[in-house]
C-alpha cells in the first residue's frame, strides 16, 4: 500500500482518527507524518508519560482558570517529595510510595480511560490463573444470590448459596497446599 499523500513511497504508518463520530483512516509514509505533525514511533515527539499527562490536564485541580503560582497545596509524597502537580507535569512517578499517595486522584483518570472501569477484567493465564477465576465466580454468585434473595426466590438463592460454599472450600484447600 502507498502514501495516501504522495503517492510515491509505501505507507508505513497507519492513523485511525474519530472525529465527530466519525472513522477516518489514513495510510502514509513516515516523510509525510513529518511534514504533517503526526506522531512518528521512536521520534521524542510523544511518549507515554506526555499521554498521561494530557489525561491529568483534564482534572478540575488543572482547569484553566487555575494558574500553577496559585494552586493551593497538592497531596505530596512523604518518600520522595512529589507533588500532584509535579507528577501531573511530568506524567510518572517519583517512586513506589506515590501510587499509595496520589491514588485518590488516579480513579477518576483510569475510570475516564477505561471507560469506567478501575478493574482489571481481562484474560488470565490458564496455569495460573485457577485463584483468580474462582474469586471472579464467587463475586458473580454473590451478586446473583443477593439478586435472588432482593425478588424474593429463597430456593433458587439457596442453591447458589451452596455453590458459594463449594468455591469457598475449593479457596480454602488451594491456599492449605
């Protein structure tokens, strides 16, 4: 496939962009990113740390009507000394302490880019694997028996109550081995 811009050299880039709704795709070639400011892989014109801080940008405690001389004090780590706005500029942590420090403010960001999610529900390898499915299985029949017992259908809350129990012994024998 070649440059959807010059039509000479072979696309090595590969954009999809959404504006308004809609899907646009666009093949070019890494001379004509350039030349049109797009983000080039391996160039020191984007890194993860720059993504992250544009998502900080958009929390309440940066809004625009809000100069850095005046912001009031931030959340700060005791260990290393890094202020919310600190990391908020540079987009990564001082040290490990800061996930502890600054995690109030971190929910709302990884909920707005995981589309409201803060857990991670994705796959599990197989081999080990086995704890966590079973944990997943039991926060399902939880969910489902209280289901029950809320539209009052007491047999069927029972029956799940009983599978409760088995995983919850199966938890049990896999954490004694």
């Amino acid at each position: 496939m070649y440059c959807q811009e010059c039509h000479e050299r072979p696309a090595t880039l590969h954009f999809t962009k959404i504006l308004n709704g809609k899907k646009m795709e666009f093949h070019i070639c890494e001379h004509c990113a350039k030349e049109k400011g797009e983000f080039i892989p391996g160039s020191n014109t984007f890194s993860i740390h720059q993504l992250l801080s544009g998502l900080l940008h958009g929390d309440p405690y940066f809004s625009d009507n809000t100069s850095s001389e005046f912001i009031q004090p931030s959340l700060k780590c005791e260990r290393c000394g890094m202020t919310y706005y600190q990391f908020a500029k540079v987009g990564r942590f001082g040290c490990s302490n800061c996930y502890d420090v600054f995690d109030p403010k971190l929910d709302p960001i990884l909920k707005r880019v995981h589309g409201g999610n803060t857990r991670h529900a994705g796959k599990i390898p197989l081999r080990i694997g086995n704890h966590l499915q079973e944990k997943r299985r039991l926060e399902t029949l939880k969910q489902e028996m209280q289901q029950y017992v809320m539209q009052e259908e007491f047999e069927k809350a029972a029956e799940i109550r009983d599978q409760i129990r088995n995983i919850e012994k199966r938890i049990q024998k896999g954490k004694g081995e």
